[in-house]
C-alpha cells in the first residue's frame, strides 16, 4: 500500500515532488521518483511484500520501462508462474504487473487480481495509468492542456489545479495515444439483471457452499504479508465471518490473528466483538472511545477522509481512532465492506421501491459501482492517514460475481428471513449463533459514534456561502465547512459520491 503521483507532458518536477510530500502518509517507509524526458513518477512506499527488496518505482533488468503502485496483486504468484519465474527480481507482488504490462501491453491489466492504481511508463515515453475494476485504491486526475497529473488523494493537487481535479474512474487505462479506455466492470454486464429464482428464500447446500467457498478463497488470498496483519471487527456479521476465515487461516499457518474493535462506553459493538474475539481465540484489542475523543477526532476525521457526507463522517471517526491504535501493531488490517452492497443488508434495500426484485437487483449494482467515492474512501483514507493497508475480501471479484448472480428475491425480506440470510446460512457453525443471527447496525450507530458525536454537530459552524454545493442538513453543513477549509476549490460533484440519506 502507497502513494502515487505521476504527470505526463510538460513536467514541473517541483511541482511533482511537492504533491508527493503531501501524501507521505501514505508510504512512510521510503520515497521514490523517475523522470524520463516528458514522464514523472514518484512513490510513497508502506513495506508490506518484501520489505527489502521491493522500492519503487520498480524497473525491469534492462531498467528501461518503469512501474508505480498503489496497492495489491493477489495472484501475483500465479502470473510469475505464468510468465516465467526468471523475468522477477523480488518478492513484490507489484513487480507482477510490471511485467504483465511489459508483455501483454495494456492487456496485461486483465491479468491482475487485486486492488490497484498504478503507473507504467517505458524511456521510449510509452506511458499507461489505470485503476482497478471497483475503485478499491484512490485515484484523481488533472488534465491541463501542458500536462496530465495523476495522484492518490485529492490533498495533493496544487491550488491551482483544484477546480480541474476529477476522479479517475475506475476499470478504466488512460494513454496519451489512446485516450481512456474500459478494461473492466465492477459488476460483469450479464449480471445485469440476475436471473429468477424458482422458489425465493430457498437454496440448496449447493449455493451455500459456493459463497461459503468463494468468501474463504478471497479471505486466505488477503492473509499475504511480511509484516503481519488483522482484523477490524466491529461485531456484526461481515467483519465476523471475515475475522472466523482469517482465524482459521492464520491457525493453519501458525501466526497470530490481532482483532482491533472500538466503541463508546457500553456499545453493542464492543460487546459483540469480544464475543467473537473469544470464540475466535484471537489477540483482541479494544478501544473504548470516550465523547471527548470523538469529538476531537471529528475535524481530522473529516480531513482524513477528504469528504463531507454525514454517514461517512459519523462512521469514520471510530475507524481513525482505530486505525491510529491499529497502525501500531500492524501493516494491514481485512475489514467486512461491501456484504452489505452484495447481500442487500441496509434496511433501506427492503422498502419501496426495492420491494420489487429487478429494482432491488438495479440498486445493487448501482450501490457496488459507488462505492469507489463512499464507503471505500472513508476505507482507504483512516487507515492510509496512518500508513496501514485495509483490505476488503467481500470486494473480490469472484465474490462480486457470485453473490450478484444470485437471484434478488432470495435476499428479499420475508416473513421468518432476517437480512442476508443466505450469507448467515453459509457460514453456520463459523460462528456464535448471537452473532451469526445479530441484527444490523450502522457502524457509527453501533460503535456509539453517532450519540456522542450530536454536541459537536449542534456546535457546527454555519456555511454561508457553500458554493452552488446543497446541503442536506445542518450536520452536512458542519462538515462541509471543515472540507472546504481543508479542500477549497476541489468540486464535489467531480470528485465525490452521497448517500441517498443523510
């Protein structure tokens, strides 16, 4: 996990290096740069795959074609077996899609399993960005007439390039001579809509297995590190199923399971996870988070996550102070985002007009291709302000796949069906029966963030002027004057999602 930044055309070196400082908090374990004729990467690194060998930004043995990432390659083993073990020089899984690249040319992005926002450049000047599928890993651009700029988080853009800055989208590759350019979908188009189910709310052990299989896969396939890693768990069902795989995992391969929870005195989040953490046997740790500490973490929680939407804020005030504790003992950490997107488990999917399958299935899909500017922003940004890696298995392509060619109306409340009851199916026995059958609860509300956060919306400074941008609430007004002060001339419209409520 990194920071990257790259600018094509007529490069402004200090310019370049100072939008790379800006993000070092990203990558605070070595910086990198290359700057050949009209090109210019630089790289903030986080050591996690092999710590010595594996600096960016990463050239082939002729050192003439060049690589910057930002994030992870999980099948990085099966392309080295594929292209042929004696083309790598280290043990980093980014140096696999250097050369699927150099091989396949931009085809090459179809090889690559992961979460990614990458830049490959060649001394001929050859010079390729791209993002992955869902949007995992950040990514924002400038297109000036002189030069395109490129970087990880909207704080690195000078003042001036503000106004220009868009987020890049994601599946996408961008050349000079091509343009931009689709290599993947987030949701595959034949998902669109699932097929019907001949009897809803029943399956076969078939099914169960399957998303059962399928989940466990892209768990294991997150467990690689050099330097460790846990789990966030904060007591509901996903980061729980998640925390059970990774447990078994790490059982098996003889390595410790550190789980990290957080909440307000006496919150349901905390008393769940330490059910889990106990049933689990994992090294638990817990952070009771006071109002005070809320309240002081809120301004830098909303800095931190560059957006303003009240359900993020409210939500990633206990994932920082988490991520600050967490950073101290771990490089990465696996959390449950995106079971929600997948399994329908927000109360929202079970009323009108989502009552309807097709509907239910079309706001699904909508909600997974958003998250790259929601729920995975606030994601990657507590955990990056303190130089560690999240990583999101639920996310996965395979599961992606699996769980939306699943039949809507067998996610569908009914009588006797609790939300995603399919997913609480596959994992029976994985375990505690409180917690596999544990309503739903939004992470700010259960970690207690958003009772002890109302004194500091009802002190919220006024906006008087909020630049055309309409704000739903007097929360969302708050929060938005501590965005612009940080982020002043960024477009939200250009560079950020909302949720449909507040």
């Amino acid at each position: 996990m990194c920071g990257i930044v790259a600018a094509v055309g007529e490069v402004d070196t200090q310019l370049c290096r100072e939008m790379l400082s800006r993000i070092k908090h990203r990558g605070p374990d070595d910086t990198g740069e290359i700057h050949r004729g009209r090109i210019w990467l630089g790289h903030q690194r986080l050591s996690i795959m092999d710590v010595d060998g594996g600096a960016q930004p990463m050239s082939d043995s002729g050192g003439t074609t060049h690589l910057v990432a930002n994030g992870e390659i999980y099948n990085h083993r099966h392309i080295r077996e594929d292209l042929g073990h004696e083309l790598f020089e280290t043990g980093s899984d980014s140096e696999a899609a250097l050369h699927a690249l150099i091989v396949d040319g931009p085809a090459g992005l179809a090889r690559l399993r992961g979460m990614f926002a990458l830049a490959f450049m060649t001394d001929d000047e050859e010079f390729l960005v791209a993002r992955d599928a869902v949007g995992v890993k950040p990514l924002y651009w400038v297109r000036r007439p002189d030069v395109t700029l490129f970087a990880s988080e909207l704080r690195a853009f000078d003042e001036a390039d503000r106004p220009l800055v868009e987020s890049f989208p994601p599946g996408c590759c961008w050349s000079p001579a091509g343009g931009l350019v689709r290599f993947a979908d987030a949701v595959p188009a034949v998902l669109r809509p699932a097929h019907r189910a001949e009897e809803p709310g029943v399956w076969g052990e078939d099914l169960l297995k399957s998303v059962r299989e399928t989940v466990v896969t892209a768990v294991e396939n997150r467990m690689m590190s050099d330097v460790g890693i846990g789990v966030f768990l904060s007591g509901g069902l996903d980061s729980a199923i998640v925390a059970a795989v990774a447990a078994e995992y790490a059982l098996r391969h003889h390595q410790p399971l550190p789980t990290f929870a957080i909440g307000a005195p006496g919150s349901s989040d905390l008393a769940a996870a330490r059910v889990v953490a106990d049933h689990l046997g994992t090294e638990h740790h817990e952070i009771v988070m006071t109002a005070e500490d809320a309240v002081a973490a809120l301004p830098k929680a909303v800095r931190a996550i560059e957006h303003f939407d009240p359900s993020l804020v409210r939500s990633a005030v206990p994932n920082l102070l988490l991520a600050e504790y967490a950073s101290k003992r771990v490089h990465a950490v696996l959390t449950g985002e995106g079971a929600d997107e997948l399994f329908a488990g927000y109360d929202y999917y079970h009323e009108e007009p989502f009552t309807n399958p097709d509907a239910l299935q079309a706001e699904l899909v909508r909600t997974v291709n958003e998250l790259h500017h929601l729920n995975l922003q606030r994601c990657d940004r507590t955990t990056m302000a303190f130089g560690m890696e999240a990583r999101v298995p639920f996310l996965d392509r395979d599961v992606i796949g699996l769980a939306l060619s699943i039949p809507p109306e067998h996610k569908m409340l009914a009588p006797g069906r609790e939300a995603k009851k399919l997913l609480r199916d596959a994992f029976e026995g994985w375990l505690p029966e409180e917690i596999l059958r544990r309503g739903k609860e939004q992470f700010g509300d259960g970690s207690g963030a958003k009772d002890v956060l109302e004194q500091a919306v009802h002190a919220a400074p006024e906006v008087a002027d909020a630049d055309g941008v309409e704000l739903r609430s007097k929360e969302e007004a708050g929060f938005y004057a501590i965005w612009r002060k940080e982020l002043d001339g960024i477009r939200p419209g250009s560079t950020l999602g909302l949720f449909a409520t507040t």
